[in-house]
C-alpha cells in the first residue's frame, strides 16, 4: 500500500519508517476511512494522512524539529518522524515525481472528501478509465479559506460609532448585566417629540434589552441569595452533557438534567422551550454560562429520570471547553422568552437612521400626512362610490359581519360615516392609524381595505402586502380571511393552528416546490442546493471528531508532545523503547505503562473516551456520494428553522474524560521535573504528574484548533443558510400577501429588506411594543397601516416595574395620545346594548347597529347580564396565581346549566383574570357529568383578546379583607373582560370590593344599581324554568345548583311522550322528550287479540305467553 501523504505531498513525517510504500506502485490508503477505533487498533496508530490539516495544526512555525534517533532495538512498528534523519535529499526531491506517478497509475484513489463530475461510484460503476488525467485527479475540499456570506444589508456606516454606541452591546447577557449594577434604561418619551432618530432608537432598544436582561439577572442572584423562588425561576439539577451534534445551527450539546418535585407535562410545560435561555453553573453561580435551547424533542422528556435537551452556547469558547465529568446546575427564568427579544434587539441595531422610514411620524410626531407614494396617481381608490361597490360586493369572510341584502349599501350615505373616514384613511394615507372598539368590525375593515388594493396595484408596483399580527392566532384569523379572495399567501413561522393556513407556511411551499420541479422552474425556484458548502461541513464534521478523538487518548504520541514543544528533544529520545512514542493505545506501549508504574491505577481505557464513536452513524464515516449529500440538504431544509424543532445533524456521545481520572493528587508540585532532560531520572511518584501536565498542554492544543474549526463550521452553515434564504426570497416573490408575527418579521428581516415591500399593514398594533414594529420595517416601505385599540389590552412585558418607563405604551397608544390624525369605528355589532352599556365609561360614543338589538334571550335565565356578587375569599396556587374556589364551583354549575338548556359547548367561554383559575375551572368540568361540560372553553382574559362569544361567565376571582384586587384595577383588562359577550354575560365577583378600590369598577357597578330599571346585580341569580315560566329559582352557591339539577325546576315535567302519549313521570327537565324511554305499562293488545302487553311502554312487546 502506497503512503496517501507522501502521494499528495512528496514527502511523509514517518520517513523510510513509514508502513507504507514511497513509490507510485501499490494502493494508495483506503478511501473510506474508519474513525471507529478498530482502524486505528489494526494499523498502529491514528491514521493522520486522512486529514491533512492534522500537519498544520500540530506542526509549529519555524524548522522542522530534529527527528530522534532511537535507543535501543528498532521498533517494530515504524513512528512519525523515526527515521527521517536517514532520509535523502534526493528522496524529498523527486516526490512530487512519484506523485503525479502514482495519481496516472491512480487516478481515482486519491478523491477523499472531493466534488466534481467523476466521483468513484459505489462498485466501480461509472468509471472512465479513458478520461484524461486532469479529469482523473479531483480537487480537495478545502475549508481554511471560507469566508461568512456577504451581509445582506449595508453596515459601513457604523464604522464611524463609538464603540460605547448601543449598537455593538450584545443582545445576550454578559456578566457584567449580571454581576454589576445595571444602569437605570431610558424613558419611552410619550408627550413629546424624541430629539434624534439615534435617540429614539437607542431607546426602544434599552428599554427592551432591560425588560429581557432582568428576568435572567433576578433569577441568578435570587439563587445565589438561597431566595428562590418557583414561580420566577426553575432549576434543573445532575445537568450532564451526553452527545454534542453537529446540527445545522452549529454545535449542539445534548444535555441529560433531572427536575426536583412533581413530574412535569412537558407536552403542555412552557419550560425549556426552543428560544428560551438557561444558565449553567458548578460553583453556585460564581461562574455561569449562557445557553439557548433549541432541541426539545418530547421523545427525550418521557423519562423523569432520563430527561434530554439540546443547548447552544452563547459564548464560542464554551462550545467544546466544557467538562463532561462535571455536574451542573441549571436554571431558567421563567419570565419572558429570549428567542422575541434577541431578534428584534439585532434589528434596532442594525437599523440606520438614514433610511428608517416614517422619521417625521415616528419620531417628530408630524402631523402632515402624504398619500403612499407609489399611489400618487390612483384616482380609483378616492372614489367613495367604488369604494362603498366594494363594500357591497366584498365576501362574507366572517359571521358576525353578515348582512342581508337590503342591509348592504347602496351609496356613500348608506355608509357610517366612520367606516368610509377609516376606509379612505387606510387606502389614501402613507401612515394610517385606526381605533376600532370591541365588536365595530376592525378586522373586517382590515381584510376589505387588502382586497382594495389588491385589486388597484400590482405586486410589480407594490411588492408583496405584508401583514404583521403580535399573536399567531389574530395572524391566522386574518389570514383565513384573506384566503376566501387571494390564494397567493405565505406565511411565514410554523406555528400555525389553522388547518386552512398551515400549507401556505412557507416550509410547506418550499417542500411543495420540491416535490414539483416543473412548477418549481415555471416560477424560477431553484431547488438545488449549495453543495459545496455540504461537502465542506461534511469533511469539516470528520476532521472535528477526529481532533475529539486525539481528547481521549489516554497515552497521546511523544512525537506530537515534541512538534508542539512540551517535552525536549532530549526528553524524547531518552526513553528506553520507541513504543509510546508514536502508539495511543496504552495495550501497545508497555513501556510507557512502565514509566508511569507510579502512577495510580487507571480507569479500563475501552471505558475512558471523551466522544463514544462508535455513535457513528456508518454514512458518516464514509465518503457521501451526491444523493447522500441531497439528503443532507433535505434535512438542513426542514430543520434549519427553530420554530420548526427539528434537529438534525450527526451525534457523538459523551463519556468521562481521561484527563480527569489521572489523580489530582499525583500531580503536586511538578514544574522542577517538566525540562529534566532524561525522563527516567524523574521520581516514580512525580511521573504521572508530569504526564498530566504534558498531556494538558497537548489536549489545550487540541482545543484551541477545534475551537478554530468550530468557527468555520458556524460559517459554513451561515453560507448554508444564506444560499437557502436566496431560495426562499425567491419563493415569496411568488406570493401576494406574506403574513407573520412582530416576532418573525424581525427574525426574517433579511428576507423582507430582500423583498422591498411597500405596504405593511399591523394587525394589533395597540398590543405590539413600538420596538416590534420599528425593527420590522424596511426602507422600502412607503404605506403602513396600523388597527387597534388601545383602550383594550396594552403591549405586555416581563418586568412590570419597568411599566415606569413607558415601555408598555405602544407606538399606536402614543400616537393617538398625542392627537396625531386616526379614525375611529364606532358603531358596535356584538354586544346587545345592555351589555355595551357596561363599557360606555370607556367608549362614551360608541352606539348600537338595529342587528344586535334583537337577540333572543338567554335561554333558562331571567336575566342576560347578572352580577353574582359575593364574599367568599380567594387564595393564592400554584404558580402564586390566585384562585378562589366558590367561583370555580358557581362558574362550572352555571355552565353545566346553560348547555341543559340545548346551548352547544362552543356557545358559552368561561373567562377569568388569572392563569391559576382557569386552570381550576377546567379540572371542575372534567369532573363533571354533565354532557359537553368538558367541552366549553375556558381562558384569561389576555388570551381572549379579539374573540367573542353567545355567552359569556366573567370570573373576576378577587375577594379579600386586604382590599386587594391586582389586574382588575387594569382599565385595559375590564374592557376586554367586559365586551367579549354577545346575548349573555354573568359576572362572578365581589362588587363591593372592588367598588371601593376602583373609580371605573364602581362607576359599572352603580351602573347596575340605577333606580329607574330593574337592578342586574345581586347574591343569587335568578334561573327561569324553560317549561314553567312562572318558577324561579334563587341560586348564589354551588349546591343550591342540585334544585336544578336536570335544568328544569322542582315541579313535575308535566309534558307528555310524543310516541306513546303517556304523561312524562319525571321532575321537570330542560329539552324535549326526543329520546327518552317511557317506562309507564304499555297495554298494547298483543297479536292474539285476547290479551295485553304487560311489559313497559318503551320496551318491545313480546309474545303471547299465555296463548
């Protein structure tokens, strides 16, 4: 076999000693090398001609060291540099002569990690012998050079910064955040104009990265203070790395953790989630590192005693100096959630002030409003007779917004004034701003105005509409609407509930595109794949696990402890025998065994390996051919997304490292030892001390070159995604509308900067911090539309205290705070006006349209809005969310109720202020028997912002003698709370708490008490008979519920069996007799026609048994 080094260099490191032939005849090595260990066993030593950085990396600069002449017998088995004295002029000189030998006697050996059109197919097939030799002899990969992608976005002009400018802070905690003072963020400025853009953006992104920083900062030093708390913070303890991977992300350590108390849902458990960021430390949190998670496969979490996640690290140099024989201690905050800060906070940094769009607006509060630019000359769209004909023609995307025919206009003065202001607003106005109260038809006006220009401009005019959304359920909800009039959507981000919308996300368009080449060319999709970036990471992955490997070794060459210069010259030819100078495997090297007989035992050396890799999958350690490589793009596709939480990429296992089992003890006080020039003059008992520190050195060494090798594996999978997202931009040039949330309009922001679109339109922008929807705009933008309310929920935060700071005021409340132009809906669709009422001191202009003015009542109650108040105190849960527990039993009774009374499950929501509740409620009706129960919805008030429903029961919660009432002090809160109701809402609470501890609670409240109409509050709530009008039951506790146990009253049913006639026997019953068995005696004359059937009603007649 012919030496592959002296082959590819004309010279070899092992000189005559090599095993392997200096000529061109004979094979070259094998080109599918085994990394497994048994090549390594089978041939001496690690085979280093199989990654030819191995030279560069453990070679020093300057000459090359003397190689040493050896004591004693020669060995067997041949060593690097042995030999290479002997070694002739006249050989180094005509190397590279035998080289190009044997690559004519060769031609496609020498084809290791190579590209090209002449790849050695498996089995010899496709083999042209005949090619010519250039042809024959394929290019090596090489990675040393590779360069990140050229950025998308200019960032010169922020060479010209200081370097304290808020743009090159780091958006992850550093240890200063953590363990120094953290200056006081600046002011969201609300009543006046910001002095700069520089001013206004340094700002929004302080403020932010303080409301990110805070929870992680509180969390650590609450541990290091012994005052955790549970509800903030979790620690996971016996963290431990198991495998790293070589993901598409970058490096990722699989971590095994164990969870202290009670076994966690992990399916429904916010914890640990892709994005969120955890803390690990040894000593207490002294020292810690920053990790993100990003693998949270719930195949790893079903064991509570063998739970799994996959980390990255923060910081480069703890990607691989990370000790796997220590136990960690980890912790996460369990406020906020990093993967939507982290993006958004790159964005302000990246934004130039120059080229911000809307600088008058958004910074100097300017009135004077332009029309979009590119729609200067469009006369169509300020004709009000069209726009009231698209009106009229538009598609009834949304129930609640159904008209008959004669309600629909007919012309401009059939049109609330208010809609045509906001429609001409939104169509005419570069930056439009409008206010719709609960139920005036926001979103409908939204969906019209996308249709209109649709309809007036072309994508090549336009771009693509973006529609922006805080929550993915308003985003899918608005999307579904566009679908009923244009197709031609994506949406970007995964996390689609929509079954209508999840196949136009953008990973399904991309997988469609891949399973249609043919539509994939009409559209211009290029679905191949940077191939060459694939075959660098795949060569870059083997030379890695090849340097972890050198990690493990536990007696490493002498000869590379003398290329680096950790022992002398002298030190390594004054050992009696050559077998530990080039031999890694102690079984092979008795005399370096001998040598250390001072030393304390060590571990069996088949259990000691800091990388197990015999992990390997088998195609990794085979040369991939082109469909291996295709399959590796397919993977990268579909999992180089977080939001998708795919992870793929190849795993090596962790194992204790060697280096920790040579005792401490031993090593003592070395250093006199380190240079004595004959090793065996070394004391017996200081030898593994000195081996220790050699081998220390040598493994930093090795480090150091991975941590070089890390950071261009990092490049190359920025190459790789780089090329995927020119596909992807390729992909939503193809569509009309692309729809995402504030958070993914950061995260893809490189994409939107791509795709220049000039109309935005934000879907709850009232909820949306101004950050958000600053860092999604691109310069291109021209139109922006924002539609809110900011009467109803305000942005939320992670640190309330920083509510001081404004950072809770969104740019559409600040806006209108400051009188800039907007339009205002103000005719409600969904409340009946009894129910309206109760937001009138919010909304004192808001009116009724004739449609919810003829609701029927609710059926079973007297009334269709009761306050049950009541003085039954709540307690503090799980999770220091409050409960209390007679509004738990009432609230589920009453459901329970209204569904006896023929309501569906998806009639009625339960809705309450606190997490803990909710939770409580839904645990009362599974418990319960009662058909549907289980079904009805329960949730917070914030999470059911923007829905609506026929019936409505408001769990208000709070009662106390601390005269404490947390949220519902929220006017945002009570707003939302208390519009969500269309034909029924019934309030559980205590009234005259909270009139005493609120201006707007008691000003509802008296409001219910007005002399001149029947009173809507009180301790019972009255419960109207269905079949006997005149009965009325009082009930106010859960058990006085059982008087009405089968939704009727206490009087008999009185109705009659429509099949048989016979009277109903059994207490009054909500429902008809459909499907109840008769059990009255049946009498029927039997076929003998001498007698009767004895049997019951219901039940079949028999025979004549007598006859």
């Amino acid at each position: 076999m012919s030496c592959r080094e002296f082959i590819n260099t004309g010279s070899c490191r092992f000189g005559d000693s090599c095993k392997f032939a200096h000529s061109a005849s004979g094979s070259s090595h094998p080109s599918k090398p085994n990394y497994r260990g048994s090549d390594r066993k089978a041939n001496g030593r690690i085979k280093e001609e199989q990654f030819g950085w191995f030279d560069e990396v453990l070679t020093p600069k300057g000459p090359t060291p003397k190689s040493p002449t050896p004591k004693g017998p020669t060995s067997k088995s041949a060593t690097p540099g042995k030999g290479a004295s002997a070694r002739s002029r006249q050989d180094q000189q005509t190397g590279s002569q035998q080289q190009q030998q044997q690559q004519q006697n060769h031609p496609t050996k020498n084809n290791r990690g190579s590209g090209g059109n002449n790849r050695n197919q498996r089995g010899g097939e496709g083999r042209n012998d005949n090619c010519s030799q250039q042809n024959q002899v394929k290019p090596k990969v090489i990675y040393a050079d590779v360069q990140r992608p050229k950025p998308i976005m200019d960032s010169s002009w922020k060479q010209q910064l200081p370097k304290d400018n808020f743009r090159f802070q780091s958006v992850f905690p550093t240890d200063a955040d953590i363990n120094e003072d953290y200056p006081e963020p600046p002011e969201n400025i609300v009543h006046k104009a910001y002095d700069s853009t520089e001013h206004y953006l340094e700002t929004h992104f302080k403020l932010l990265r303080a409301d990110c920083i805070f929870p992680v900062r509180d969390a650590i030093q609450s541990y290091r203070y012994g005052a955790v708390d549970d509800n903030d913070m979790t620690k996971y303890i016996n963290v431990r790395p198991m495998a790293l991977l070589f993901a598409n992300i970058g490096l990722v350590h699989r971590m095994s953790f164990f969870v202290e108390g009670h076994r966690v849902n992990w399916r429904q458990s916010k914890r640990l989630i892709p994005g969120a960021i955890v803390c690990l430390s040894v000593d207490n949190f002294e020292h810690f590192r920053f990790a993100t998670v990003v693998e949270r496969d719930l195949e790893f979490l079903q064991n509570p005693r063998d739970l799994r996640i996959g980390i990255k690290f923060i910081k480069p140099d703890s990607q691989l100096d990370f000790d796997p024989d220590v136990c960690y201690t980890m912790i996460e905050s369990m406020q906020g959630y990093f993967e939507a800060y982290q993006h958004v906070l790159r964005c302000l940094q990246d934004i130039d002030p120059s080229t911000l769009p809307f600088q008058p607006q958004l910074v100097g509060l300017e009135h004077e409003l332009e029309s979009p630019a590119y729609n200067h000359h469009n006369q169509r769209i300020r004709d009000d007779d069209y726009l009231v004909e698209s009106l009229r023609k538009f598609p009834e995307v949304l129930k609640k917004n159904r008209r008959s025919e004669s309600q629909k206009p007919s012309k401009p003065s059939e049109v609330q004034p208010s809609v045509m202001d906001a429609m001409q607003r939104m169509l005419t106005k570069e930056f439009a701003v409008v206010q719709g109260p609960p139920g005036t038809g926001k979103t409908f006006l939204g969906l019209l105005t996308t249709r209109i220009l649709l309809e007036q401009f072309s994508t090549s005019t336009t771009g693509a509409i973006v529609v922006v959304c805080q929550t993915n359920h308003a985003l899918d909800q608005f999307l579904e609407g566009i679908m009923t009039f244009e197709d031609r959507i994506i949406r970007l981000g995964s996390r689609s509930k929509s079954a209508i919308v999840t196949p136009r996300t953008l990973y399904n368009v991309r997988m469609h595109y891949k399973d249609n080449p043919t539509e994939a060319r009409n559209d211009n999709i290029r679905n191949s794949a940077p191939v060459r970036f694939f075959k660098m990471k795949d060569k870059l992955e083997k030379d890695m696990v090849a340097l972890l490997e050198e990690l493990a070794v536990e007696y490493a060459p002498l000869s590379k402890f003398l290329e680096l210069g950790i022992i002398s010259q002298e030190q390594h030819d004054s050992f009696a025998s050559d077998d530990w100078v080039n031999f890694s495997e102690p079984e092979e090297a008795p005399t370096a065994r001998t040598w250390l007989q001072a030393a304390p035992h060590l571990q069996d050396p088949h259990n000691i390996s800091v990388f197990d890799d015999a992990s390997l999958q088998d195609d990794y350690v085979q040369e991939i051919d082109e469909e291996e490589l295709q399959e590796r793009v397919d993977e990268f596709i579909s999992g180089n997304l977080l939001d998708e939480q795919k992870m793929s990429g190849n795993v090596v296992n962790v194992k204790p490292s060697i280096v920790r089992h040579l005792n401490d003890a031993s090593v003592g006080d070395v250093q006199p030892y380190l240079r004595i020039p004959n090793v065996h003059d070394i004391p017996g008992h200081k030898r593994m001390g000195v081996y220790k520190i050699w081998l220390q050195r040598y493994q930093t060494t090795i480090i150091k070159k991975l941590g070089e090798l890390n950071e261009k594996f990092n490049i190359i999978g920025e190459n790789i995604r780089a090329g995927f997202r020119q596909n992807d931009a390729q992909i939503l040039r193809t569509a009309r509308v692309i729809g995402m949330t504030t958070t993914a309009a950061s995260k893809y922001h490189d994409l939107l900067y791509v795709l220049k679109p000039k109309i935005m339109i934000c879907e709850e922008a009232s909820e949306t911090m101004e950050a958000h929807i600053t860092s999604a705009l691109t310069p291109t933008v021209q139109h922006l539309i924002l539609i809110g309310d900011h009467e109803q929920l305000r942005p939320s935060m992670s640190v309330d205290d920083l509510k001081a700071f404004n950072i809770d005021v969104s740019l559409f409340e600040r806006l209108v705070t400051n009188h800039f132009p907007y339009s205002m809906l103000d005719c409600q669709r969904r409340m009946r006006p009894e129910i309206r009422k109760l937001i009138r001191p919010i909304y004192k202009n808001l009116w009724d349209h004739d449609s919810v003015c003829h609701y029927d009542n609710v059926r079973g109650m007297v009334d269709n809005l009761w306050f049950l108040t009541h003085d039954e105190p709540d307690m503090v849960g799980q999770n220091n969310s409050h409960i209390n527990v007679h509004e738990v039993g009432v609230a589920a009774k009453l459901a329970a109720y209204l569904l006896q009374q023929d309501y569906e499950p998806h009639q009625i929501t339960i809705l309450t202020m606190y997490a803990g509740q909710r939770l409580k409620i839904m645990e009362k009706l599974r418990q319960s028997n009662a058909p549907g129960a289980n079904e009805v919805r329960v949730s917070t008030v914030d999470g059911f912002q923007g829905e609506e429903n026929d019936i409505i029961i408001l769990s208000l919660v709070r009662s106390n003698s601390n005269n404490s009432i947390g949220f519902l002090k929220t006017s945002n809160r009570i707003c939302v709370g208390l519009s969500r109701a269309k034909m029924g809402m019934y309030i559980l609470g205590n009234a005259q708490l909270l009139k005493e501890q609120s201006k707007l609670w008691n000003t509802i409240i008296t409001s219910l008490l007005k002399p001149n109409r029947r009173f809507k509050i009180g301790n019972r709530i009255e419960l109207q008979c269905p079949r006997h009008p005149e009965m009325i039951s009082l009930v106010g506790l859960e058990a006085e519920f059982d008087q009405v146990q089968n939704g009727g009253c206490s009087k008999p049913c009185g109705g009659v069996f429509p099949d048989c006639g016979h009277p109903c026997p059994f207490q009054c019953h909500a429902g008809d007799h459909a499907g109840m068995l008769c059990n009255h005696p049946c009498g029927k004359p039997l076929q003998c026609g001498n007698h009767f059937c004895s049997g019951n009603c219901s039940d079949r007649c028999r025979p004549c048994m007598t006859c």
